[in-house]
DNA sequence: GTCTATAATCAGATAGAC
DNA sequence: GTCTATCTGATTATAGAC
C-alpha cells in the first residue's frame, strides 16, 4: 500500500518527492523517472507532459491534505465548539505536512511557482477546502470565541502560509512535529504577548 | 532617486522586479535585459553571470528590509516596551513588503529556490537581521510581557513567514496595507481567540 | 512498457564589431 | 557600453526498436 508497483503510481510518487525537494524548475523528469526505477522517455507512456504529470500530483496533494484535516476535524462530532476543531485542524495539518506526505509538501513548495492556467485550475480544486477552513474561522467569530475584528480571509491566508512554512525549516531532532503544531496552535489562537495563556 | 540612470544599478532595478513577478526560474536575462532599456548580452558587461546578479541583488534586498525595520523600531528609543517594539517591526515589515520593494519582495519570493551554497550565503547575511527578530521576541519573554512556553526560533519562523506570504496574496483595491499590518500584529500578539482584544 | 537514439527548444554565456 | 551572431549545455519531447 505504501509503495503501489505499478508505473503510473511509482511515477507519480517520485515526482511528488523531487517537486517537494527541488521545486518546480529544478524537478527535472530525468531524476523523476530515475526514482521510479525508470528513463526519462518511458515516463511519457504514463503522461502525455511534465505540466499534466504535474498538475495530477497536485490535485493528489491537495485531496489527501484536505480528506485527513477533515477526518481529524470531523471525528470531533459538530457539537464539538468552532475553537475546538479549527485547532485540531491546525494540528492535524502540521502533523500531516511534516509527517511526511510528499504530496502535500510539493504542493505547498511550487504552487506559487506554477502556470497561470495550471495555477487557476488547482486553485479552483482547493477552493472547496479553503472554504472549509474559512467556516472554521467564521464559526468561532460567529458564536462569539473568537475576535471579530479579523478579517476572516486575512486570517485564513496568514494561517495557511504560517503552516505551510513548516516544511521548508523544519529538520527532525528538534522539536517533534506534534510539539511544533501544538506551538503554532496556541501562537494562533492566544497570540504570543501574555505571560501565560488558558488551558 | 528612484531610478538611477547607470547601467548597472537600472539591471539590478529590472532584476528585482522580474525576480519578484516570476520568481528565479522565470526570470529570463533577456526580460531583466529589456527592463533596463537593452539587450541580454550587455548584462555581461555588469556582471560576470546570472546568479551573482541574482546574489547581488538578495543582498540589496536583505539590506533595504533591515535597514527600514531596525529604523522603524529603534526611533521609538531603547525604553520603549518589548512588545511595543516588537508590533512596530512587524508593522513595518508589512507596509514595507506592500509598498513596493521590488528587492524585499524578490528575497521574499526566491530564496527558497536559490542554489544550496547561494542560500548559505544569502542566509549568513541574514542572520544579523535574524538575530534582531529574535532579540525583539526573546526581550518580550524576558520580561514577562509575552509567553514563554513558545519556543522563540519557531515564533520567529512563523511570523517571517507570515508576514513573508502576503506580497504572494496582497492586491490594491481590498485592504489597505496599513490595516492587513495590524491584523498581523493584533493576530500574532493576541491570537485570534477571544471575543475582543485589550487595547 | 521500457529502452536507445535523436530532435527541437530554449536560455545562459562568449566573441568580436562598432 | 551596447550591439549582432554564435556557441554550449541542459531539458522536454518524439521516433521507433525490442
């Protein structure tokens, strides 16, 4: 299950490692293909261009980032309050990103980098889980436990770029993944001034 | 003032502006070429290649940022509170990444795919502005104005990154720049919990 | 489905005239 | 100090054998 063999998968699993190690032009399909046990030319038996290639490891990123946020948030019941689950989405995400998942990590490493059209395309794919943090972010301003001073997009776009961070700085030895998001989930929610903060 | 007439500081001016639209793949010598008012292969007359054009102007960028921070903050004067200080480098961060540096900007959006030992170098000039922040934050511990459970390197990490990630998203016409710069500092110093902030 | 050529393209860099 | 012309090298992509 971790590794599928058949090509198609391998491919897509080494494009997902070098995109997350070397960004997007230093991706070169010679070095994808070599990490699925590969030359270069077979790759485009499987795709019909690097840009197509690339845009399905995007799409992967993105539904296996947003379905294990949601499953991490959901698993907490809706009764559970707005402030409740919007943190253990932020957890859920730093553990997700810096337990490994290669997809998710390229995403956040070339997306900026990517073509207009490409860009416009897998932005739309994520717009249903961008609403879905927004909703976290409304709900808690909604019924009054959160600071209805911010705005909710602001908030979003700074809390995304925040997380996503984690993987361009973060080295294993340090502090653990479950420590760094228990880090960003109380810098978020009770801010850094204060000399402690609620339990 | 704003656009010196030599050569070589109009290729810099150019390479700044490309870098930040395009990022460092997508900036093509010809482009930079064209925005100073020539062709690709004068460039050769300024500066021996590509990267240390693209090296020098991470430092011009390193150096424009600093200097307009350290500046902003230090005219409030050694006895003014640590998070005082601290929201007004923020503050200043902000208006000076929205207000149009090209080479902040540039820095901001290239360095993470800058070569490994020109990002060694890039970071060591870095880091004497590194430490500012870092001294800014540890201040405000010291002095039980701020949480000190929060690890300081990762405050420091999440914040630049933050405040980093708006000229990615930032576009004239929603929010000014002056108001997403207090959003940061009042999310960053007083989290987005609470129904209203203290003052 | 993967390989060995090889083409086509493009961008960084050089030579030398003016 | 800038130009035209050219070289070099890297990389995506194709053709066709096996």
């Amino acid at each position: 299950m971790a590794h599928a063999d058949n090509g198609r998968t391998r491919i897509l699993d080494s494009a997902a490692t070098v995109l997350r190690q070397k960004g997007l032009a230093g991706a070169k399909l010679s070095e994808i293909a070599k990490g699925a046990g590969m030359l270069a030319p077979s790759i485009y038996h499987h795709f019909p261009s690097k840009d197509h290639l690339v845009e399905e490891v995007m799409m992967e990123g993105i539904y296996h980032n947003s379905r294990h946020i949601v499953a991490r948030v959901e698993v907490l019941g809706p009764d559970a309050a707005p402030l409740v689950r919007l943190r253990a989405a932020i957890v859920a995400h730093i553990d997700f990103l810096l337990s490994g998942d290669d997809y998710s990590s390229a995403v956040a490493r070339v997306f900026n980098d990517l073509p207009d059209e490409m860009r416009r395309r897998v932005l739309a794919a994520y717009s249903s889980f961008d609403n879905y943090w927004r909703d976290l972010i409304v709900a808690a301003q909604a019924d009054g436990s959160a600071s209805a001073t911010l705005d909710p997009t602001v908030v979003r776009k700074f809390l995304i770029a925040m997380l996503d961070s984690c993987s361009s700085w973060y080295r294993p030895g340090k502090l653990a993944p479950a420590q760094i998001a228990e880090q960003a989930a109380d810098l978020l929610l009770h801010g850094f001034a204060g000399s402690s903060r609620p339990a």
